[in-house]
C-alpha cells in the first residue's frame, strides 16, 4: 500500500485527529509546564496514568477513563503533598515509584491480549476508535476552556509568584488547577504516545520553542506548531515503513529540540 | 483618606510577639521607612499589609486594598532562560491578576506599558529577555510594574539589596518621584537607611517587640535606639550618613552602614 492508501483507512484518520488534539492541547501547555520547572512532575503523572489504565484494564473499564482517574488523583496528590517547592521532587518521586509498581502489579494479574499491556507504555494510537476519539475531544476542549480563564492569572503565577500574591492572585489554588489540567492531557497523550514518551509531546516542543523566543505569545504558538509537526508528522513517517509511532513522535519532536538549541545559541552570540 | 491604618496591632506566633499595640497611620505621599534586626517582623509586617498574613489582635486597613497596592521586592537572580521580556512584567502589574485571556483592549494596554516603562528610563531594554539584564534594569522594571496599576500605596521589601550605590539611587528616586507626582504612600522596608535617608518622612524602627514611629531624628538617635535595644547603642552622624555603633544586639546595621560610610 502507498501512504495515500493508507490514509484513506478509517483508523489512520482517526489517528491524525487525535494527534492534532492533542499536539494543540500539549503546545498550549507546555510553556507553562517548562516555566514552572513541572517536567518531572508530568512524567510521574503519566506513570500514574499508566497504573490508572492498567487498573482499568484489570477491572474491564475503558483504559481511557482509567488512565484520566490515575493521573487526576496523581496530580492532586502532587499538589496537596507538596506545598513546598523543595518537596516536589521528592514527593514526585516517592508516588512515581509506587505508582508504576502498582500499575506493573495489575498489568501481570490481567490476563487479556498482551498488546494492550504494551500499548500502555509505548502508545498504540492506531487502536484509538471513535469512543476514545470522542474523550480525547471532550476533555481538551474542557482543558482549553479551563486553561483559557485562568490564563493572565497562572501566567503570572508562573513567571512572577511573589508580585502576584501581593495583587490577590490565589497562586496555591491555580497550580493545584492547573496540574490537574496537566493530569487530564497527560492522560490523554498516554493514548497516543504512552506512558513512557510523553515528555516528547508536552515538554520538548515547549522547551525547543523557549530556546528561541523571549515573548510568551510567539514560545505558545511555536511550541503549538513544533507539537503538532511532532504529533501529526510522526504519525506519517510511521506509516510506510510501519514503524512504531512512539518512536517517530519522540525523534521528529527531538530532532526540533536540537535545531532550535542551535538557533537559540547563534542569537545569544550575536546580541 | 489615610492610606494605611493599624490600630492596637498585635502580632504573635505562639509565645513570640513579634509588635503588639501599634498604632500606625501613613497618609497619601508619604514616606516610611521600616527598619530593624532580622526577624523583627518587617517582612511580616509586609505581609499584613497585603492581606497574606491575618493580625493576632487589632486592626488593619489599606485603602483600596490589594488592587491598589503597588509592591516592590527584592532583586533576585531570574531565570536567564526565562522566556519573558520586561515588557511582560510591567504589564503583569497592570493586569496580571484578571481572570480571562485579556484579549480586549490591547491598544490601550500597550500604551500604558509603554508609558510605565518610559518613565522609568527602560524602554531601551523592555523587548530583551529580562533574565539577561542587570540587577539594576531589572529593580527599574519592578517600578514599571508596580506604577502601571497607578497604586495608591506602594509597598518595597528591600528594593535596594544587592543593588550597587548608583542603581540604589536611580531606584529609590524613581520611588521617590511618584510619590511626589501621584501623593502615592511608600513603605519602605529596608535594613540601609542611608540610601533613602534624604526621602524619608518618619521610620518605624522594630526591635525585639518594642517599635519606635517618628521622624529619623526622633527615632535615630543613641537614647531612643539604646532603649529600643536595651543596650548602649551610639548613633553617629557623619556628612549625610547616619552611623548606628551597637554592642551585640545590632551588629548586622553596623556592619552595613560603616561598609557603607566608607565607599
């Protein structure tokens, strides 16, 4: 088959929406993820969500929901446990370890097909069907929205605590909302890239972006861009040679991450 | 209308009383520094003021509250990758802590940024990444930022600290000239009194739980600061500097100020 036949498969469209989604909602996120130090926050969140799906696995629920409930109650459990920064690491890592233990725990007490307990590690988007399709639209929209509202006031959370206390800004509450958004497209992303990969769509895109713009607005939109070349793009390199789409999403996002640190070190040496 | 009011204010934790019965009343324009040891409770004090930290008796008052509060921190070391420009700070003070995605109104936004930033002498270096720029053009910025909301008390916890003698002018002159301009009130927590000392209007001195409130000759002088720390403490004169020689209790002013006196 050629890659227009194999884009005219159902399972491949379905694919290429649920990457769109999900690089927009990853882009979006990602500067604020990058800007608040969170890059090992959202890789324990998404063993989380790994050890949610594989729960669900276990008890014959919808791996997308399971993956949702596990990196939400990660992302609150993160938030409430550490209130200070210093902590975070460490409380991080303490869930992040028993997490996976669980979730490896109940991935070899099921006992259905084995691709699905690969799936949840590495990705496995082609299995992404209508049901799951219409979750992942649903909960970024619903992520969107959120995101939208409380924008200026995280923004400034985020850059500038200290001055947004002294304006009335609830700092506290906003990044408990805002890792529970990260949990939700965390979960998402799991679907897609897995567990194991989502760095490659929610923090190297971001990353690569701030390596060569100071303005908040230009790093969002090219940090939207990168994640959707990543997201999509590796999608359709996966396709002819039949490779894993993990492996292409993280090399095309990689291979972005590189040329922007380039170009970002040429700037500084020429201001 | 007085821009901030404590009546009878009490603050403790547990069995430390770091003030209590303070009565303090800054009227719009003036200019109050708040000096004492570490651990006195200025920063506290500051945090009265914004609301973060309630009084254990008494009460507090700050007209127009949070909104209308202008507040300075220390310079500190920023992030030098940190993708924002000084143009976005000063403008996170003009609207920072509005819900939505601020979408509306941009033109106008704009030009009070512009505004903030020009009178404060950095528009030259606004678009830069703030994290490469100087201590110095960074405090600037952190003035942009907090006149953009044209506050009606600003509140600067240690603006000048880690800022060398030129910077620390520049700064508190800009602080100056918009309470001269706006009749904007200052509290101006600092452990240098001399850098500020020609704008000073009164200085509340905490020591101890014991506070003094009074103009800098009242308060800085060897009987009232010998009472406040139960100590023999002498106070010096030197051209325009004011020289605080302690036994013990006020080692750390020392040091500042005689380092000071002799650059």
């Amino acid at each position: 088959m050629t890659i227009f036949d194999l884009l005219e498969l159902d399972f491949v469209q379905t694919a290429l929406i649920a990457a769109a989604v999900l690089g927009l909602v990853a882009g979006v996120l990602g500067p604020f993820i990058v800007t608040r130090k969170m890059a090992f926050a959202v890789h324990g969140t998404s063993e989380l969500a790994f050890s949610g799906g594989a729960a669900a696995l276990l008890l014959g629920i919808g791996v997308g929901y399971g993956a949702l409930a596990g990196s939400i109650i990660a992302a609150v459990l993160l938030g409430v446990l550490s209130r200070r920064e210093s902590d975070r690491d460490s409380v991080i890592g303490a869930i992040l370890a028993f997490g996976l233990g669980m979730g490896i725990l109940m991935l070899s007490l099921y006992k259905g097909r084995t691709t699905n307990k690969f799936g949840l590690l590495t990705g496995q988007i082609v299995g992404v069907d209508s049901t799951d399709l219409k979750l992942l639209v649903v909960s970024s929209v619903a992520v969107l929205a959120v995101l939208a509202f409380i924008y200026r006031p995280l923004f400034f959370a985020s850059v500038d605590p200290d001055v947004a206390i002294s304006r009335g800004v609830p700092v506290r509450s906003l990044s408990i909302v805002f890792a529970v958004l990260v949990g939700v497209a965390t979960a998402l992303s799991v679907q897609v890239v897995g567990a194991l990969l989502v760095l490659a769509l929610m923090i190297t895109p971001a990353a690569a972006a701030m390596r060569i713009t100071a303005s908040p607005l230009r790093a969002t939109v090219l940090s939207v861009v990168f994640a959707e070349v990543a997201a999509v793009g590796g999608i359709l390199l996966s396709l002819q040679p039949g490779l894993p789409v993990s492996a292409l999403v993280t090399a095309v996002s990689f291979v972005i991450y590189l040329v922007c640190r380039g170009i970002g070190a040429v700037q500084r040496r020429s201001t | 209308m007085t821009a901030i009011s404590l009546r009878g204010a009490r603050l403790s934790y547990g069995d430390r009383v770091l003030w209590d019965g303070l009565d303090l009343d800054v009227e719009p324009g003036e200019f109050l520094a708040v000096l004492g040891p570490n651990g006195s409770g200025k920063t506290s004090l500051m945090r009265v003021l914004l609301g973060l930290q309630p009084l254990s008796s008494g009460t507090v008052t700050v007209a127009g509250g949070n909104q209308a509060v202008g507040y300075i921190p220390q310079q500190r070391a920023l992030d030098q990758s940190m993708t924002l420009r000084g143009r976005d700070l000063v403008g996170l003070g003009l609207d920072g802590y509005r819900w939505g995605l601020g979408l509306r109104n941009r033109r106008e936004r704009k030009i009070r940024v512009d505004a903030a930033i020009a009178s404060v002498g950095a528009t030259r270096y606004a678009d830069e990444p703030i994290g490469l720029l100087s201590g110095g053009e960074q405090q600037r910025l952190r003035v942009a930022q907090a006149l953009v909301g044209d506050p009606t008390v600003m509140l600067c916890d240690e603006p000048l600290l880690s800022l060398d003698l030129g910077n620390q002018r520049v700064v508190s002159e800009l602080i100056d000239k918009r309470r001269r301009e706006a009749n904007t009130a200052v509290l101006f927590v600092t452990h240098e009194l001399n850098p500020v000392l020609p704008l000073v209007d009164r200085v509340l001195y905490l020591v101890g739980g014991r506070f003094r409130v009074g103009t800098p000759e009242e308060v800085m002088n060897s009987r009232t600061l010998s009472e406040l720390y139960r100590t023999p403490v002498e106070v010096v004169r030197v051209r325009d500097q004011i020289l605080v020689v302690g036994a013990g209790a006020c080692e750390e002013q020392t040091h500042h100020l005689t380092a000071e006196a002799a650059s």
